[in-house]
C-alpha cells in the first residue's frame, strides 16, 4: 500500500507513514484520492465502493480496509 501511495501521489516513499493523510500530509487533492483507490483496486482485484472510498483518508484506512475485504 505504501508503494502505491508513493507512486501515484509522487512523494518520496520515506515521506509516507500509516498515519499519513493523503491530502493533509501528501499534497493530493480530490482527484488524486480517486485514482489512488482506483490503483488500490487493480493492484489487488477488488471492488470499493465510492462509499466506502470516501471513508479512506489514510495510509492506515487503506490497509485496514483492504485486510477487511481480502
């Protein structure tokens, strides 16, 4: 999930923690938010919802999020 975060938001992968928001911490805006759910998506073969998306503000709601559904 980090590389992912790293990755799609382009910041060094030592700036990313579980405690990182995405938008507060990482510099992402809305739009960046949706395509790194989408990359969440195709890297591990699943479905989000957009309801459950908007619940995914950090590092940790993704990794807590994916282990739930996988």
């Amino acid at each position: 999930v980090i590389d992912i975060v790293a990755e799609e938001l382009a910041v060094d992968r030592d700036e990313v923690t579980e405690d990182s928001s995405f938008i507060e911490d990482l510099g992402a805006d809305s739009l960046d938010v949706v395509e790194l759910v989408m990359a969440f998506e195709e890297e591990f073969d699943v479905e989000i919802p957009d309801e459950d998306a908007e619940d995914i503000r950090t590092v940790e709601d993704a990794v807590s999020y994916l282990e739930d559904i996988l």
